[in-house]
C-alpha cells in the first residue's frame, strides 16, 4: 500500500469482489409481470461493470512497471488526528437524537476545536455560537431537526 | 400572440410599484439566506413561506416567491466555494473550480463572477421567457421517455471527459456511483434490491448524501492529517475579479445561459445535468482545458450560469402548462392555485397583468439580486481566513445539518459519512469523484426513462434512434465518447498510472 | 488531567440541567393533548395532492388544536419511507402522517416495506380523487368503446400511463383490462406531473388520472370516462365506467394516520379537528373547485373503509397472480 501500484491492486481487487457481491445480490431479485426491463437487468449489468472495472484496475496496475508513484498515507500523528475527527464525527450522529442537534452541535465542535489546537475561550465561543444560531434557525424556521433536551 | 409590449411596459409598471419592489426585496433576501444556509433548500423555503403570503394579494406574493426560488440559486454557490459544500448537485462543478479559487485566495473572484454570470444569464433567459414563452413551451412536450434516456446518455458520456487522463479509474468511479443510487426501492415498482438484508438501506442513498461526503467530509479529514492552519495555500488574498476577468467569461456566460435556458425547459431534467453539460462544454472549448479543475474561473462563470438560466427556462413550462420542472417549482404551482390562478395559456389571456408583472419582477428581482450579492462577496470571502481548527468542526457540523435534511432521516447523515470516507480514500488514491457525482445524480433519470421507453416501443431498443431527438442525443453522446477516447490515445498514449488530475 | 476535570465538571452541570428539563416536561404532560407543537408529516412531495391539502389545514389545525403545526416531508419508495417511520414513530399523536389509499394497502400485499397495513391507525380521511380514462386532445380515439376496440384488435399495443407501479391507476387499470378483456401496456411514472407530461406530448396513448390532474388540463386532454360512481361535475359529459358496463369504482382516498397504541384522547381530539375542517362548506367549495372530491370521514369510519377496500384488493390481487 506504500505506493500506488500496491494500492491500485487492493483497491481494484476490493472493487472486483463488492462488484461480484452485487451481481449475487443481483440474481435473487424477483422479477414482475409486465416488464420489459427486468428488475435485475440493471443491478446485474452494475455488478458485472463494477467487478470488471475492479479486476481490470488490479490487473492494470499490476503489470505497470513505470515510475514507482508514492501514495501519501498520514504519518503516526496524521493518523491519530484522522481517528479522533472520525470518532467524534460519528459520537456526534449518534447523540444527535438523544441531546438535540444545537446541543449535540455545541459539544461536537468545542470539544473538536479544542483538539486541533485553539484555546478554551475560541472552542466555547465558537460551539456556543453554532448552538444558538442553529437553535434560532429550527425555532423561528420551523423545521424539525431534533431538540434533544431542549425541546419541549 | 401572447406578448405585447405594452403588456410588458405595463408589467413592469407593476414590478416598479413600491409595495412589489418591496416584496421582490424580502424574497430575494430570504432566498439568498436560503441558499446559503444548509438545511433548507429552495422547495422547503418557499413551502415554509407559502402560508405566510395569505395575507397578501396574489401579485406579490407570487413575486416574493419566485424571487425566493432564483434568488436561492444566487446563494446556492456560497458554500460550495468558500468551504467546498455544495448544497444541491446543481452547485457540484462550480465547487470543482471555486474551491481551488478559494484556496488560492480569490474567494472573492469566485464569488462575484458567479453573481455577475447568475445575473447575464438570469437576464438573457428571461429575454427567452419573455419574448418565445408560447412558442417553447411545446418544446418540453417533445420530450418523451427515450429523449429523455438519449439525454441521461449523453450526460454519462461527460464522465469519459470528466474522468481526465484516469481514465479507468474514472469509469470504475462512475459504476459504482451508479450502483449506489441502485440500492433501496426501484422508483417505478418499489421492488427492493441491493439491502443486502438491512431495512435502513430501503431508503435508498440520496445523492446529495454522495456530494457531500465526497466533497466537504473528504476534504476536512485531509486536512485534519495534514494539521492545516489555513485552508488558504497563500495569504494572498483577492477580494473582487478583475474586469478582465469578466470579460474572458462573457461568452462563457452566454453560451451557459442558452444551455440552461433550453434545458431549464424539461420537467423532470435535473439541473444537475445542466451545470454538468455547461461546464463540459467550456472545458472542451477552452484553448487550456487543464486548467479546469485547478482553479479557471470559466469553471465557475459555466455552471453558475447555467443554473440560473434553469430556473428562469422552468417558468416557461410552469406559465404556459402549469406543469413544473422540479419540487420548488411545483411548491409555486401549489401556491399559484391557492390564488384560484390556473396557470396555462388561459392565464395569459385571462389575467395578463398579473403574469406580465411576475415577468417583469424576474428582471427587477435578477438586479436585486445582483446588488445584494456583490456587497456580500467580501463577507463570504473572509470565511476562508478563518484558522482550520475552526473552520473544520464547522463545516462538519454544517455537512450534517445539510445531510440530515435532505429527508430529515440520521439514516442520510450516516450514508454521509460513508461517502466522507470513501472521498478520503479516493483523494488518496488519485480516483476522481466528479464522475460518481455525475452518474449518482444521472442513475434514477436513466433507470425510469429506459424502463419508460422500452414499454413504450414494447421491448424494441431501436426506439432511441428512430425519433429524431432522442437519436440526436444519442449521436451526440457516441460522438463525445468517442472523440474523448481519441484525444486520450493520441497525447497520452498508454494512460499514466497516477494522473488523476480531476 | 485539570482540563479533563474541567469538562466532567461541565458535563454533570450539562446532565443536571437536563433532568431538570426532563421532569419539567413529565409535569407538563399531565395537561390535556396537545401541550407543544405538531408535526404534520407528508410522505409525497412537496407540490402534491397531499401537501396541498395539509398546507390548506395548516393554518386551520392551529386554530383548532392551539398549537403550532409544522408541516414536514418524509419522501420516497412511493410513501413507503414515510408509513414505515409512521410504525416506528413515538405513538403519543404529536406526529401524524398524510396516508392515501389504496397505496398503503397495496405495498404491503406486494412486498416486504417495512410496514404492514394493521399498523397504520387513521385519524380521518378527507380527500379523493375518482380516476379518469383520459386521451390527448388530438387523439383518433373519441369514446371509450373506440379505445377498448383497439385496445382489443392489437393487445398492448395502446400505451396507458400511470403514476408509478402496483399503484391505484396501475390496479385501475388491471380492473378495467380483466373487466373489458382487452390489454394495455402499463407505462409508470415518478409522479402524476411526469405522468401528465408524456400524456399531453403523446408519448403514451392513454392515461388513467387522478381527477383534479385532469381538471388541470381540461383543454389539452378528452376525458373519456370516470371510475367515480356518478358522473364528475367538472365534466359532465363523459360517462362512468359503471354507465358503461364495467363494474368498477377506483379512487384514490387521502387522510392521516398516527401509529398502534396512540392514546385514544390523543386520536379523538385529532379526529374532530380534521373533521371540523372537513365539514367546512369554503374549504369543501374550494376542493371541489380544484377537482377534489371532499371526504368526510372519521376514525371509525375510515379503519371500516380501509378493511373494505383491503378485502376487495386482496381478491383482485389473487385473481392477477394466477
């Protein structure tokens, strides 16, 4: 995975395989009365394009004997940094309907600010901010985005 | 037979009056705001308002909610450019080149020149509005479902020049963009396929979800690694285009206009494809395609452009038949008959006053626009002098908000964050993402279409090349693939492992 | 390791204030239904029969239950997206969802979509739209018995268009096929606008449509017959199927529905406001205007219609599949 090549391989290969996954998934859809294009037609032309397209990146990179191509993958630090982005990312969605989207808002970003490197006040004033315009957007628009605990 | 210049004096008399120009402001204002703000778009801002205009004649209001409707697709840009959000897929090639322009630092340079080219194009369609309304409208009838499907063709076909020199690993992006929009309920039969099993995934992936993840989740998480202070690569900031900018974009503006315009016409063609087809066509016209993609502002002028002359083209359909050319459109058709106002050739006979002034405040509502815009750009433009560690955890949150309401189901967020990922790895691996936008927003289009028309012909495919339009596309798109093939084999020969340029 | 203490300390505050909130709320919700704003969900798109008609409640149901109701849209699979949040929802009444038959009994019988119709408990059914036999304006067909005859010279040749598949108008138009003992080529469309497009461009020979779409284009379309079950007052002229000799009544029937185990308070107090409104001459007058026909139908009696209506399908459905 250090350089491209490596790395098409992979990818085309996983491509390939989720390709075939799909034209299996594919095979047992159903087909109904009166159609001209059969409810699989156009899955399994899907499946078949993607597993090629995905053989033919592996096999393509694998016979390519060019310049070796380094792949920029983050060092030790860029990979924590991904890591902790992507986790609260997704702690984020999670809490979504439990606290509320202003809320879940205000800690996502105070605690996501604070990580990358601004001080307390700049994490506080700027999470504060989102929850309270992100509230005035739901109240006075009337949307339904989750209140969490502030709704009543 | 339906125009007169009277009547347009006449309407425009009625568009100058303080209380509509009143009116044409706040809808302009609340349609700039709306487009800029994740979380709602066109169709939902002017149902939320739809209520409040009962206590206005119908004149206004129907002026205040069309200017709700353009004056979106003026505000519509702002993220795309300045935090690589593009909030519906129309705005997807304008983020390709504004991002890069914001990253350069001229934020500002992006911005105004889409205001200007949303404002020439606005106006040259409306002068199509105006004067060939009748006669266009029938237009939109010749378009059948095997049109319909030779047009989606010829909008996968751009993919081949989209993809740039990878070429492979454009067409694999592409395939599986369309594989992901196949997942959930056929649009036609509700059949399920591609759940593998798992309920949530009925629902189906949304294709702003792919845009978003792709575009501004991707772009955030390799910033992250990379600890970013900035997202500007210089400090070097240019708050306005030069004039001579301007002027290198005035045919681009035109050219995108009259694509938008024409295109603007068909119910049931996204958009999307427009601003796709317009900005493929400058790419291909200019003397230096390359540099489309890293930062030309022709890639701005092309889409912007044609997304305004859109929705000024789907008011001929919606004036002449009442049939309307997308959600936010048949939320004003909605509104219209609230009033008792059935829209069709009766109404311009029946009620010329009030149609000519509607017209009229397009025109009037465009300079507003225009006006309202331009002061903003250096607002907007500061947002990229915002540090990183700020910045980021924002346009998270705003990618979430955006997400969630799509559908206002978690289920689009989380798709989201799946496309983040993927957009992560592609960026690393040198994969371009427009053709999956592309075939992701094309894939129902297609599917309907094809399974329209070959119920239609009864199982024949020769229906695609015996009605003159649909063979049209249909050569059109055999042309462009094949000429895009050409071109790759006689520069670049073998294709390079590595370039994914796009 | 102070900082850590820090944000503890914030997060207990943060969780103390939410139980305060909490029970706020508990207390609260002793009071009569409803306490806080509605939702009113659409499971079509915004523009359709079913927004149209929530938004013309809207303002209405505010009067009436004292409340802010806030239309929202849950889009997709043909309605199926929105009816099976509808069965997941919280069932105390705060959201209801716009449901139309015979869509909501008919997905169920198809396929596997995530709901089933027993779980689907209306509140009121207060919109229809009988279907009509309509062709384009310059059609050769003139009658009815022209288009069946042709229809039965050449099988599937005609084009007869729909709004999706496995729909009222594609069950409409099985009935009419089996009935007439002629047969059409079922073309769906995503919708009633793409599906009144390719009719009026010509692309399909015939459409069977929702009445107030027809009433839409009167001028560019010939009615040539009503499934209704007497002739539609916006066109007087064209007969009902039943006049004809074909024995079939389709419409579609609108209405809102909340999920099993709503408190029966909660559903009353619903019901008499959409039913207040449903009795209202001006909004009855408007509807009819639009090419709507006013229902008026409350909780009873509308679980007795769907019972019907679902036994009637699930015969037509059996006899097709065989």
């Amino acid at each position: 995975m250090r350089n491209l090549r490596s790395a098409d391989m992979v990818c085309g290969a996983c491509i390939g395989l989720l390709g075939l996954a799909v034209v299996v998934a594919a095979m047992n859809i159903p087909a109904l009365m009166g159609e001209r294009l059969p409810s699989k037609a156009l899955p399994m032309l899907c499946g078949v394009l993607t597993a090629a397209g995905g053989f033919l990146l592996a096999i393509k990179a694998y016979r390519y004997d060019g310049e070796e191509i380094p792949v920029e993958w983050p060092d030790r630090g860029g990979w924590i940094s991904l890591g902790v982005t992507m986790g609260g990312l997704i702690a984020y969605v999670a809490l979504i309907e439990l606290l509320g989207l202003p809320v879940a808002s205000m800690l996502f970003v105070i605690g996501l600010v604070r990580y990358l490197g601004m001080g307390l006040m700049a994490g506080v004033a700027t999470g504060l901010g989102t929850a309270v315009s992100i509230y005035l957007m739901i109240h006075y628009l009337a949307l339904s985005f989750p209140l969490g605990v502030l709704g009543s | 037979m339906f125009f007169s210049v009277d009547l347009l004096m006449q309407g425009f008399g009625a568009a100058l009056s303080p209380e509509n120009l009143l009116w044409a402001f706040v809808g302009c204002f609340v349609g700039t705001l709306v487009g800029v703000l994740p979380g709602i778009g066109p169709s939902s801002g002017i149902a939320i308002l739809l209520p409040l205009t009962t206590f206005l004649p119908p004149t206004p209001a129907i002026i205040m909610l069309a200017a709700i409707y353009y004056g979106a697709m003026y505000g519509g840009s702002t993220t795309a450019i300045v935090v690589n959000i593009p909030g519906e897929a129309s705005s997807v090639p304008t983020a390709l080149d504004g991002y890069e322009m914001a990253k350069q630092g001229r934020a500002g340079a992006a911005l105004a020149i889409s205001a200007i080219s949303s404002f020439v194009a606005g106006t040259v369609s409306l002068l199509g509005l105006t004067f060939f309304a009748p006669t266009l409208a029938s237009f939109a009838l010749y378009f059948g479902p095997p049109e319909y499907f030779a047009l989606m063709i010829m909008g996968l076909s751009l993919v081949v020049s989209l993809a740039g020199k990878a070429l492979l690993k454009g067409l694999v992006s592409a395939i599986l963009g369309l594989t992901a929009s196949l997942i959930g309920q056929n649009p036609l039969t509700g059949a399920c396929r591609l759940t593998f099993g798992c309920e949530d995934l009925m629902a189906g992936v949304n294709f702003i979800s792919v845009i978003i993840g792709l575009f501004a989740l991707g772009e955030v998480f390799c910033n992250v690694e990379q600890k970013v202070t900035y997202i500007l690569d210089n400090r070097k900031i240019e708050w306005m285009p030069k004039w001579v900018d301007v002027y290198r974009c005035r045919w681009v503006m035109l050219r995108s206009s009259v694509i938008g315009f024409f295109m603007g016409l068909l119910p049931g063609c996204s958009p999307a494809v427009t601003t796709f087809v317009a900005y493929d066509l400058e790419k291909r016209l200019s003397k230096t395609p390359e540099r489309f993609g890293r930062g030309a502002i022709e890639g701005v002028a092309a889409p912007e452009g044609a997304n305004n002359a859109t929705s000024s083209g789907g008011f001929v359909p919606l004036l002449a038949f009442g049939l309307p050319t997308g959600p936010a459109l048949a939320v004003l058709l909605g509104g219209l008959m609230m009033y008792g106002l059935q829209p069709g050739p009766l109404l311009f006979q029946s009620n010329p006053s009030f149609v000519w002034a509607i017209i009229a405040s397009m025109y009037v509502g465009n300079v507003i626009c225009l006006v309202l815009n331009l002061p903003l750009v250096g607002m907007w433009a500061r947002i990229s002098l915002i540090p990183f560690p700020i910045l980021g955890p924002l346009i998270l949150v705003f990618s979430v908000i955006g997400a969630y309401s799509i559908r206002f189901m978690l289920f689009d967020v989380w798709v989201t964050l799946v496309f983040g990922v993927v957009g992560y790895l592609m960026r690393k691996m040198k994969i371009p993402m427009a053709p999956m936008v592309l075939a992701s927003v094309l894939a129902q289009m297609l599917e309907t279409s094809l399974s329209q028309s070959l119920l239609i012909s009864r199982g024949s495919w020769s229906v695609f090349f015996t009605r003159p339009i649909a063979c049209v596309f249909m050569a059109l798109a055999i042309g462009s693939i094949v000429r895009g093939l050409w071109v790759q084999y006689k520069t670049g020969g073998p294709e390079a492992l590595a370039d994914g340029d796009d | 390791m102070k900082c850590r203490f820090h944000a503890l300390a914030k997060l207990s505050v943060f969780f103390l204030l939410c139980a305060v909130l909490l029970t706020g709320v508990q207390a609260h919700a002793a009071d009569k239904f409803p306490t806080h704003p509605l939702t009113y969900v659409v499971t079509f798109d915004p523009g359709g029969q079913s927004d149209r008609e929530a938004r013309r409640q809207q303002p209405h149901l505010q009067k009436l239950l004292g409340q802010q109701v806030i239309v929202d849209y849950k889009v997709g699979g043909g309605g199926a997206v929105g009816w099976k949040e509808l069965t997941k929802t919280k069932p105390d009444g705060y959201s209801f969802y716009s449901i139309n038959t015979p869509h909501i009994i008919l997905q169920p019988m198809q396929q596997d979509v995530g709901y089933k119709t027993e779980q689907i408990v209306p509140v009121a059914m207060f919109q229809s739209t009988p279907l009509g036999v309509a062709v384009p304006a310059d059609s050769p067909y003139k009658t009815m018995k022209e288009l069946l005859e042709a229809a039965k010279k050449e099988p599937g040749a005609l084009s007869m268009g729909g709004s999706a598949a496995f729909s009222g108008h594609h069950l409409a138009t099985l009935r009419l096929e089996k009935l007439a003992g002629v047969s059409f080529s079922y073309v769906p469309f995503t919708g009633s606008a793409p599906q009144m497009t390719a009719a009026l461009g010509g692309h399909v020979d015939v459409v069977f449509a929702n009445s107030d779409d027809l009433v839409r284009f009167k001028d560019k379309i010939r009615v040539l017959a009503f499934s209704s079950a007497e002739r539609f007052p916006h066109f007087p002229d064209a007969p009902t199927l039943k006049e004809l000799g074909y024995d079939m009544v389709d419409s579609i029937d609108r209405g809102v529905g909340v999920p099993l185990n709503t408190p029966a308070e909660a559903i009353a107090t619903l019901e008499a406001a959409f039913m207040e409104i449903a009795r209202n001459p001006d909004i009855q007058k408007e509807m009819r205007d639009q090419g709507f026909v006013p229902l008026a139908l409350g909780h009873d009696a509308s679980v007795a219609y769907i019972k019907k209506v679902s036994a009637e399908y699930a015969e037509l459905a059996k006899s097709i599949k065989k």
